[in-house]
C-alpha cells in the first residue's frame, strides 16, 4: 500500500469502488455502522407498526410521528454544526450514539412492560430525533476528517451504500421479529438498542492521529449567522438546498406510504410491509454503488436531473395497480432517489471551505430533513383522505415541478464574456454556463495555476 508523504497514514486515493475503505479508521467506523444502521431501520419498522397498533391505522399518527422524529432539525441542526466546528468530532459522536441506544432501549422496556401508549412513542421519537438532529451534522462533517478530501466523494456514497444496505436487512429482519413475535414489537427496539455498541466501540478505538481535523472555530456571537450568509452568497448551494428541501418533504415520505399503501391499498401485514421496505431499499442501494463510481463534484445539471426522474417514478409508482408492481416500481424508484441524495451531499461538502464544513452541512440537514415534519402529516392525511396511491402521485409531480423549475432558473444563468489578452493580442468571445460560485478545491488550484501563468490578461 502507498502512503502520502502527510504525518497522517491515509492512502493515496488510487481508484476502486470502495478506495475510502482502505483508510483503517472509516473502515472500522463503517463496518461498525452497517450493525447499527441495520438496527435503525429495524426500529423504524418496528415503530411505525407499533403507531398503526396503537392508533388504529391512523395515517396522521403514522405521519406526526414521523414529523416528531425529523421536526428537530429545524431547531438543532444549525447549533449541531456549530458544535461541529467548534468541538472534537469523535467525542460528540460517542455521546449522540450512546443517548440513542438508551432511547430505544427505554421503548423496548416499555413494550416489553405491557405499558406503552402511544404518547410514549410520541416523546421517544421527539427526544430521538433532537438527538439525531446533533449527530447528523456532526457524523457527515466527520467522515470528511477520516479520508481526506481526496477520497471525500467515495466514502460519501460508501456510507450511502451501507445506509442502503441495512436498509435492505433492516426492514426484512423487522419483519420476521414482528412476525414471529405475533406482532409484539419490543424485539426490534432492543435490538437496535444492542446495535450502537458496535458503533461506539469504533469511535473509542480510532487512531486519533490519523484524523486529519479542520481547525477549531473559536467560541463566539453571530456564528449561525456566518453560516447562514455564507450559504445564501453562493447560489449553488442554494440550489442544492433547495432541491434538497422539496424533495425531503414531499419525496421521501416512504416511511409513511410504504406503510399505507401494504395496510390499507393492498390489505397486507408486516412481512409484506418489510419487504416492500427491501424493494426500495435494493433500489437505494443500487443507486449508492454506482455513485461510488463519482470522483468529482457533480454538476448541477446532475443533480436537477436525477430529481425530475425521482419525481416521476414516484408519480408512477403511486399508479402501479398490484402489490407485485408496485414491489417491483420501488426499485428503479429507491436507485433515482439515493443518486440524488449522494450528488446532493457530496456537492455540498465538496463546495465548502473546511472551517465552514459543520455549519453548512447542517443547514443542508436541515433543509434536507426539516421539511419532514411539514410533508409526512401533509402526505399522511392526503393517504388517508383520498387513498395512499395519492400520497405518493402529488408528492412525486411537487418534485418534478421543483426540478424543472430549476433547470429554467439554471437555462437562464448563462453568461457572455468578452476576453482581451494583451500580449500577444486576441479577442475571444466565451458563452457558456457561469461557473459554480464554490469550485471544488482541485478546481480552485487549477485556476489559480492558469492564473499565475497569464497575468496580462483581463476580462471585459
């Protein structure tokens, strides 16, 4: 194996699906993930039944609860990239990990008691997501500490990749412990409980000098502001974020239609539910794997493209007219979206200066995830009033009216430009797209070189 000459031991980026892997830190940290993220989704499984158990298959319910897991974001998120910036990343991380296991150990005890109504559920899935809030700004500005920048992009889609997986065992193992459990769901929170441990033991055993941290922002006033200016003075990330926003609340909703349409359009029960869940979730992982591919920061062409085509597949798949179609939809469905979900991440995190990393990342959570708690009731009642194919065909057209309201906005940024070079003399005309406001850092390197080499030359 080669080593860069750095004092950090990270390899050289080479190529290969999975080259991020190499680096022992975030090999250990991801194995360790795809243990606990499969018990994240068994939980996700196992809450949403209990909701439906608990309320008779209530829609609103199904959809509030998921808007009390994700509703935290819109208060936390900013303040967790502010942590970010300022404290160790490691230490945060074993503390976000270990108050989540302890959450969903107090809903399997509770379960198990016999006791459980379903405000337990509601507050349990308020004080998770408040958590979760703090820790996803935190555990995506942390990856790029393990790797490097070089290798930024692959192990983005990497962490995507073992999402994506355990989202294919999750829900499956979800629900054969449900099944078997002739519907008692204490068995899928105390297993996720157990599952942070593997996370946890990761983080303590990491090679702290192979971490490659930015610098430490110092404590200080106006600093969600700097985050928040910062953004809005680069109009790529705020077409990124705003397609993030659109998508995240009226696009990914799967938790909540998956769960109506196997219930109430198909009369169906757990087993069927987990494995429309795995449907999508080889989709997503499908779409994960060839985002590894990707070693550079994706165009925004990319990224309006791939959210027009999540959008229409949604449409159509909110038309299928049987389970097995609809199965079968979900795939190609699950793969559009997660391609999106990774260009839109790694365009992010690619596009910012390291100091800022945690703040933008979580305005971009935020963004992401924040209108959840808007779209999953908003998307629960439309299922519930007018039938869960419903849910699905209005939330996936919003989406593609957002992308194609952006491939305009992005048709009508085009610029002309008339260059002069003095020595020797030339007249050039340029029209082309304007350039991203945040180059990537290799692309800043390469103008600033181009640069240096023709200093005689000026722009009219």
């Amino acid at each position: 194996m080669t080593w860069t000459s750095t004092d950090q031991s990270i390899p050289e980026p080479g190529n290969g699906m999975f080259r991020a892997l190499r680096v022992r830190n975030f090999r250990r940290y991801a194995s360790a993930n795809l243990f606990s993220l499969t018990g994240t989704w068994i939980q996700r499984i196992g809450q949403d039944w209990l909701v439906l158990q608990l309320s008779d298959d209530s829609g609103v319910a199904l959809g509030l609860i998921t808007a009390l897991q994700f509703g935290p974001s819109l208060l936390l998120s900013m303040y967790g990239g502010v942590l970010a910036d300022r404290y160790s990343k490691r230490r945060m991380l074993l503390a976000t990990q270990a108050c989540m296991g302890l959450l969903s150990l107090v809903l399997g005890l509770l379960v198990v008691a016999d006791v459980v109504a379903l405000w337990h559920v509601f507050v349990l899935a308020g004080a998770l997501g408040a958590v979760s809030a703090i820790d996803a700004p935190v555990r995506q500005a942390f990856v790029s500490e393990m790797v490097g920048p070089a290798l930024l992009t692959n192990a983005v889609s990497l962490n995507s990749t073992i999402f994506n997986g355990a989202r294919l065992i999750g829900p499956a193992v979800a629900g054969l412990l449900i099944g078997a459990a002739s519907g008692n769901t204490a068995p899928a929170f105390l297993l996720n409980a157990a599952s942070f441990a593997f996370t946890i033991t990761a983080l303590a055993g990491m090679r702290t000098d192979e971490l490659q941290p930015s610098p430490p922002v110092a404590r200080g006033r106006g600093q969600l502001r700097e985050g928040l200016a910062y953004t809005w003075a680069h109009p790529d990330l705020v077409l990124a974020m705003t397609l993030a926003f659109v998508l995240g609340t009226f696009g990914f909703n799967y938790q909540v239609t998956i769960a109506l349409m196997a219930r109430e359009t198909f009369d169906l029960g757990a087993q069927a539910f987990g494995l429309l869940s795995t449907c999508f979730a080889v989709g997503s992982l499908s779409g994960a794997l060839l985002s590894t591919r990707r070693s550079v920061r994706p165009r925004q062409r990319f990224l309006v493209g791939s959210a027009v085509l999540f959008g229409l597949l949604t449409v159509v798949s909110g038309l299928m007219p049987t389970y097995v179609a609809f199965a079968l939809m979900l795939v190609p469905t699950g793969a559009a979206g997660l391609m999106f979900s990774v260009a839109a991440n790694s365009f992010v995190q690619l596009g910012v200066d390291p100091q800022m990393r945690g703040r933008v990342m979580a305005l971009y959570f935020m963004c992401f995830m924040g209108g959840t708690p808007v779209g999953a009731p908003l998307v629960g009642w439309i299922s519930e009033h007018l039938g869960a194919p419903w849910g699905l065909i209005l939330g996936g057209a919003i989406c593609v009216v957002a992308g194609l309201a952006a491939a305009a906005w992005l048709a009508r940024r085009r610029t002309v430009r008339l260059e002069l070079g003095r020595t020797p003399l030339r007249l050039r005309l340029r029209v082309g797209a304007q350039r991203a406001a945040v180059p990537s850092p290799r692309l800043r390197a390469e103008e600033e070189k181009m640069a240096e080499q023709a200093p005689g030359q000026q722009s009219l």
